[in-house]
C-alpha cells in the first residue's frame, strides 16, 4: 500500500470515526436506548457535560420528557449552572406542582443561589407534600433561620458586700426573639 493510499484510509476513519468519538460513552451491557441508565452512569463518573448532552439529545426527540427535564435541572446543578437549574425546575414545577424531588431540587437551586426565603418555602412544601422526605427535611433544616438571642453576663465586684448572705456578684439575663 503506498503512502497516499494509506494516508486516505486514516482520512476515511477519522471522518468515520468522528461523530462517534463526540457521542458520550454509553455504558457496557447497556443499550442506547436506555438514556437514564446511561446519564446516571455518566453522573456518576462526574462526566457531566457528556450527560448533559445526552440528555440534550433526549429532548430533542422528546420535548416533553418531564424525566429527561428533571436530569437536566439535576445536571446543571452539579455543573454550578444554577440560573439555568432554576429555569428548567420552575418549568418542570408548572407541569407538577406536588413533585417532591422537583420542589427539594428547586429548594436545593435557590439555596446556591442564597434565596434562602424562597428555598425554605419549598423544602415546606415538599414536607407538607411528603412528611416523611428526608430530603425536605434536611432541606428545610440547612435553611432555618438562625435563633435570635442575647445572654448579657455582668460582674459586679465592686459592690460586693461578703457580710451579706443574698449579695450576688454576677448576674445575667438571656433575652430570645
């Protein structure tokens, strides 16, 4: 085989070859057909912008896969792009409002993004939902507000009387709003 001959084969595999080397790796033992078990897999090696565009490619063939919209707010998320995790869980909201993992993953965005007030709303939510979600528990648990108290300790040893019995020579008062 001569130079050229070999340097057009390697053209030939590179153009063949490279659509397929931008596809995300599909899992062994797995068909492609099974976009969620893929995407986790992908998840789960903190591949996100593959899993990303897996999912992206979901949507194109199902604009309404409310699942595939739920991986990709979750994605986006992990990915530190909250602005667009909280487009895509607002709009999965409208389409189910009493989802727990929809309203948690909202409440877990908003907190990213320090709208604590909101992010408590929704861990409330989910729990009246759900009382027993853990998650909503947790959620609404890293949201609380900070207690609101003022212990005042004072010493007053100047006027310290030792004769008497019911002299104090420290005092306080713990004040809680």
């Amino acid at each position: 085989m001569t130079f050229q001959a070999l340097s057009l084969c390697v053209v030939w595999l590179c153009l063949l070859a490279g659509p397929a080397l931008a596809e995300p790796v599909q899992a062994p033992g797995r068909p492609a057909a099974d976009w969620q078990a893929t995407a986790r897999d992908l998840a789960d090696r903190q591949d996100f912008a593959n899993a990303l565009r897996l999912i992206d490619r979901r949507l194109e063939e199902a604009p309404e896969d409310l699942e595939a919209r739920g991986w990709r707010a979750r994605i986006l998320g992990w990915m530190g792009r909250w602005t667009e995790s909280e487009v895509e869980y607002r709009r999965l909201l409208v389409r189910a409002p009493n989802d727990v993992d929809i309203l948690t993953g909202l409440g877990r965005t908003l907190r990213a993004l320090g709208r604590l007030t909101e992010a408590r709303e929704l861990f409330g939510t989910a729990l009246k939902v759900d009382p027993l979600s853990a998650e909503a528990r947790q959620g609404l648990a890293s949201v609380r507000e900070p207690g609101r108290h003022l212990l005042t300790v004072n010493a007053d040893t100047d006027r310290y009387n030792f004769t008497s019995l019911g002299s104090h020579a420290v005092g306080g008062v713990l004040r809680s709003t």
